[in-house]
C-alpha cells in the first residue's frame, strides 16, 4: 500500500534533489533554487549574467554538481549552462547551432539537449532525443557514445556496442550506485541501461508492448515512461503516464505502486520524480510537490520547522535530512486543531486553539496547501 500527499507549492517543472537537501526546478524560461530565481520566465534568451538578469530558453533537466552548483540542459539555446552557487549563469559547452558536433569548445553543437545526469567522477552525460553524449569531468568536450545524431532521424530500438545502438525519445535519465546509466526510452517504451564505461546498450525490462503489466524483463510493459530517479539505496521509481512503477535493477522486476483499494496509485501523468538524501520520493506535476509514502519508505514525521520561505511571487522549500516540507506544518496544525494526539506520530503537545488559529491563517494567505483554502 502506498499514499501520496501534497508538500509545496514548487511552480517548476524537471526537479533535483541537491546535496544540501534543496529543491531546484525549471519553470518556463528560468531555474529556480532556494538562492533566488535565475532566469526570466517569460522571456526567452541566452545571456550569462546573475540571477535574474541571464536568460534561458526552455530549459529541461537539470542535475546537481558539487556543492550548490547546477548544470541545465537548456534545450531551446542548443547549450549547457552552469548555475554556480555565488549566483552566475555561464555557458559551459554549445555554440548555439542545432546539431550534434563532437569536439572541443565552441566546437561543440548540441541538439535541444533534454537531460543530463553526473557521473561518478564528476563528468557528465547529456541526453538528446536519440543519443547520449559525454563531457569529461573538465566540462570542456562532448562525444556521442551512444546511439545517433537526432538529425539524421535514425531511431528505433537496438541493444549492443553503444555506438550502434538506437534510441526513441529518451525520456529521462539517472545514474545507478554502479555508475551505469538508467535511461527512459519512452518511444520504445523499454527501460534501457548503458554500461559504466559506456561501451553497451542493454534493455533491463519492457518488451515494446504498451501497457502497466508488471513482470520481469520483457515480461513486463510500460506505457510511456517520461521520468525516472536512484536513490542511494540503489531504489528505482519510474514515472510511466499517470502510474509509478518501482523497478529491482538486479532481477528486472517490475512492479506497480499501488493505493490502498489495490488500484494503481495516481500520479500527474507528465510528472517528473526525484529521491532526496533520505530516500523520500518526490513527485512534481510542474505547480505541486508530492511526497510519495512507499510502505519501505523511512518514517516522515511532521515537524513545524524545515520550511524556507523567500518573500517572491514564487515559493521556495528548504529541506532538512528527512525531507523537509510545509505539509509538517499543516499536519500539525491541522491534528492540534482537532485536537488529535498520536503517540507515533511525533507530533508536539498542542498550543492554544488561538494561536493555532492564527498559524493557520498565515497558512492560507501562503497557499500552502490548497485543501485549507476551501
């Protein structure tokens, strides 16, 4: 059995967990930390500045460098950009044309770059429609090490030697504790796996045929899998329209997460999934952050503290070690207003109605949750 209840309002869309347990996200043209917003989300551009004054243009996936660094695929400029922690906005590789050129520096060319994960030592790899590219650790050059230039419109499905294989709208990406490479192949509607030293393409489960059939390797189908996130504890979960699936990298079993009443638990059906240090799943639809309670997942105890509020147009989420969210608030709030105590819930003593009274009406005025604005 397994729930899903709201957190945070977020506005973004891709999101990565950071290693200081923040939430970072893509809205319209603009990235979003913590930090302030970076980006204008109405305008589209490029421009290397800070903060508000740079430009993307659609920006898609993001990872988590070290420290508070981000890298963004920024899809619609052909580039890679660099989000520092000191708040500047640089390109690291793309000269802006539209295609898919090997090479160094401005030699290199991207083709509306879609994804992009860290790798162990720090190099990255960069997902375009129909092949994977790889930028060593210095961020200064890209080789395509997995299958073909989107524009030569050779996709399809192909496992073996990596520079043979073929793709279908890749999806989504992350890394295995291995230092393999997941990868969402929606097109083909396989779950495929390129080797740690990106020699091999493998398909770890789904046979091409549409549907939620749980199983093990081709025995199991996926509809459209557009999302999928690794937890340090080597968990896999896959957003596959509208379900999650929950996949064992070691046997290729594939299983749905399911509600209560044993239909398949809900989720938005483009949403994007991410695992914190915690191993918390957290699932966005672009506007709300969820939080996914798997019956494994660690205890979530509601606490009033966690929240980092930054006062925009826009809400921000600090999270502590064991995923912080204003729902800890809320659920308490709530529970002290019925006057409800449970010994394992960890909730604190209540305080006055009154009082409760009037944090329950700032709560409102945030829109921190929308049940409480009914």
């Amino acid at each position: 059995m397994a729930t899903i209840r709201f957190l945070h309002m977020v506005h973004g869309s891709g999101i990565v967990t950071c290693a200081d347990d923040t939430i970072a996200c893509t809205y319209g043209n603009s990235v979003r930390t913590f930090r302030g917003d970076y980006g204008q989300v109405h305008e589209a551009g490029h421009a290397d500045a800070r903060l508000g004054f740079a430009q993307f243009a659609h920006p898609c996936g993001l990872a988590a460098l070290h420290g508070h660094d981000l890298v963004v695929a920024d899809f619609s400029n052909d580039r890679l950009r660099k989000v520092s922690g000191a708040g500047d906005v640089t390109t690291l590789l793309g000269n802006g044309q539209r295609r898919t050129v090997d090479g160094s520096g401005w030699g290199v060319a991207f083709n509306q770059p879609r994804y992009v994960v860290v790798r162990p030592d720090g190099g990255l790899l960069v997902a375009q429609s129909s092949c994977i590219r790889a930028v060593p650790p210095e961020h200064n050059a890209a080789t395509t090490v997995a299958g073909a230039p989107d524009e030569l419109l050779d996709n399809g499905h192909r496992d073996g030697p990596a520079a043979t294989a073929r793709f279908y709208r890749i999806s989504g990406m992350a890394t295995l504790p291995g230092g393999a490479t997941l990868i969402c192949d929606a097109g083909n509607k396989r779950l495929r796996v390129l080797s740690a030293d990106r020699s091999t393409v493998t398909t770890l489960a789904g046979s091409g045929a549409r549907g939620h059939t749980d199983g093990i390797g081709a025995a199991a189908a996926f509809v459209w899998p557009t999302s999928v996130a690794v937890g340090l504890d080597g968990r896999v979960v896959v957003v596959d329209m509208k379900v999650l699936r929950l996949v064992d990298t070691a046997t290729a079993a594939v299983t749905t997460v399911r509600a209560a009443n044993g239909d398949p638990l809900p989720v938005p059906p483009h949403a994007t999934v991410a695992i914190d240090g915690a191993a918390h799943v957290l699932v966005s639809d672009g506007r709300r952050l969820y939080l996914v309670d798997l019956p494994s997942s660690p205890v979530y105890r509601p606490s009033p503290w966690g929240l980092w509020w930054r006062p925009t147009r826009a809400r921000y989420l600090r999270m502590p070690r064991n995923v912080a969210a204003a729902t800890r608030t809320v659920l308490a709030v709530m529970a002290c207003l019925e006057q409800r105590e449970r010994p394992d819930s960890g909730l604190p003593p209540p305080l006055p109605v009154e009082m409760w009274h009037a944090i329950l009406g700032m709560i409102r005025a945030h829109e921190f949750h929308p049940l409480l604005n009914a």
